[in-house]
C-alpha cells in the first residue's frame, strides 16, 4: 500500500555454462537378390557427451552468493551401438518385408553437487514385418509391425532449473528412461491416394510433463517429465488428397482415436483414464494463375485427457500468398499463421 516495499527483493544471477559433443559413424548395405527379392544391412554408433555446468548466485544483498541448493553440475555421456538386417521379397500380387535391429546402449551420469551417479547398460531389439496384398489396380491392403524406441532429448535430461517465480521452476529429468512402443497397423490404399488405418499401439515409459508439487517441498511446485507406466492408443486414421478443380488441390486428414493412460507419479496413480478424441487437419491449395497461387490451412483438435492433464479443444488457421517473378527464378511469399491467435493449449 501506498508504494511501500512489502518484502525484500529477490534477485537469482545464474551463470549458465554447457556443452554438448556428438561423434557417429555408420555404414550401410544393399544387395539385390534373384526373383525380386533384396536384403539390405548396416551399422551406427554414436557417442554423446553433454557437461552442463549450472551456477546460481543470490544477488539480492548486492553481491554475488553461490546458492547450492539450485546451482548444479551434471555429466552426461551416451554410447549407443546398432546393427540392422532387412529382407524383402515380392511374389506375384504379395509384398514381404522382415527386419531385426539391435541396439546396445551405455549411459553414465555424473552429478557432481551432490555427488551422486548412475550407469546404465542393456541390449534391446526391435523386429519388423511388413505384408501387402494388391488385390487389383486400385485397392491394395497392407499390415504393419513394429518395436521402437523413442529417447528423451538432452534438454529434457539437462537439470537445469529455469525459475518461473520464487516458487516455481521447470526442469530436466536426467533419470528420464526411453519409451519404447509396439504397434500393428492394417491399412487400406484406395488408388495410391487414399489411405484407411486400423491402429493400436503400446508404449512402456511413455515420456510424460508433469506439474506437481517438490517431494520434500510441498509449496514448491517443479515441472519436469516422468515416465508414465502404460499408454494404450487405438485409432483409425483416413489420408485423402483430391483434385476438386485443375485450380484448386485439397488434403485432408483425419483420426479418430482413444487412449488410456496407467501410471503412478508425485503420489497420484491413474488406471485406464483417458477419453475418445479426434484431430481433423485440411491443407488447400489454389492457382489464381500460372504465376499467383494461395495455400489456406487449418486444423482442429477435440478435448482430450492426457494422463494427469485435461488439454482444452484447440484449433488455427493459416494462410499465405506466393508469387513467382523471372519464370520462376524468384519468389515473393507472404503468410499468416494462426490467424485468429487460437492455437495456444489450455
């Protein structure tokens, strides 16, 4: 009241100093066989270190404090070695596809302020198998299998704190494990433009934000990402892309799909939650002239739950111009996108 100061000023220096190196090698192979039939083979390895060095200072005395409690200084180094064989084959109205890759991995972790580490090692592998049948010019059926694995990126690893407000700050999970999912897909090509998929995919681990109170602090509240148990998705997707005019050149996208989401985490534990959801996205092209063209894009996504989260309906639309000049050497492009600013989650 009257501009009179209520607290002390609060004042978080943070010297923010980080380094991330890649090294990778691969080597691939390809051998055609007889009577259509192929195999192909190949190798990668990557090394990864990242030295994230975080220093905060409370300067609200007027000089520079070390804080220990948010500074932080974490290694981070990932080995990941594998190797790969696919063989495919077609035979009359049939198409085959096999494939088996393996994949070793080796992550350290080093945190170096409280002194605390982790070494992680394990082999995994990931089989594929493909089948499709033509059954004339203009259907085609296929089915998909597939294993694979999703890793977190290293800003979701780095624990950097990023404060928000005294009381809230966002920050990496370096205990983040990879999601691995399995998936079957029966699809259906109608003229080799119009796609129909019949889907259900597992993920073990699936990488999840998460906004929750500290353990230890229960007025502090921290987001970050954890991994979720179980995330079980059944779908059913349609890819149409039509010609309406020699002018005018439509795509358009739509799924329908349910999820259910099973988990513990900050001491909430959820069995089988989750909701039917659909996503509708069009993309519009128009030729106003052989020169002079416009794109008017939009997309809208149902209300959906999302493990802990209710994300609110949202939806945009974009649009632009293009105009060549010079046939074709230059290009003036001019574009808006969200028009209507809808697009933000809520």
């Amino acid at each position: 009241l009257d501009n009179q100061q209520f607290i002390d000023p609060y004042i978080l220096y943070g010297n923010i100093n980080g380094g991330l190196d890649i090294y990778s090698i691969k080597s691939d192979l390809v051998k055609p066989l007889k009577k259509e039939a192929k195999i192909e083979t190949g190798f990668k390895s990557s090394y990864v270190i990242a030295d994230n060095n975080l220093k905060f200072y409370n300067r609200s005395s007027g000089s520079d404090i070390y804080d220990s409690t948010k500074s932080n200084h974490f290694i981070y180094q990932e080995n990941i070695n594998a190797v790969y064989v696919n063989a495919s084959k077609e035979w009359k109205k049939w198409s085959f596809q096999l494939g088996l890759r393996c994949e070793h991995t080796h992550v350290t972790g080093n945190q170096l302020v409280y002194n605390t580490k982790f070494d992680t090692n394990y082999v995994q592998l990931f089989p594929s198998a493909f089948a499709g049948y033509k059954i004339n010019d203009k259907h085609t059926v296929e089915l998909n299998y597939s294993r694979r694995i999703n890793r977190p990126g290293y800003d979701q690893l780095n624990p950097f704190k990023f404060y928000l407000d005294p009381t809230t700050y966002k920050e990496g999970n370096p205990y983040l494990k990879p999601q691995t999912t399995e998936s079957i897909e029966l699809s259906h090509v109608f003229n080799q433009k119009i796609y129909t998929t019949l889907g259900f995919g597992r993920t073990y681990n699936n990488i999840t934000e998460v906004i929750a109170p500290a353990e230890n602090q229960l007025k502090l509240t921290i987001q970050t990402n954890k991994n979720l148990a179980i995330v079980d998705v059944y779908a059913l997707s349609v890819s149409m892309p039509v010609e309406v005019t020699k002018w005018w050149y439509t795509s358009n996208d739509a799924s329908l799909y349910y999820a259910t989401y099973t988990g513990n985490i900050a001491n909430t534990s959820i069995t089988n939650v989750g909701n039917v959801n659909f996503n509708i996205n069009s993309v519009n092209t128009f030729n106003i002239t052989s020169t002079l063209s416009a794109e008017l894009s939009g997309n809208y996504r149902a209300k959906e739950v999302y493990a802990y989260e209710t994300v609110r309906p949202i939806w945009f639309l974009n649009m632009g111009l293009q105009k060549k000049f010079a046939e074709g050497r230059a290009v003036v492009k001019l574009s808006f996108n969200d028009i209507f600013y809808t697009s933000n989650p809520r």
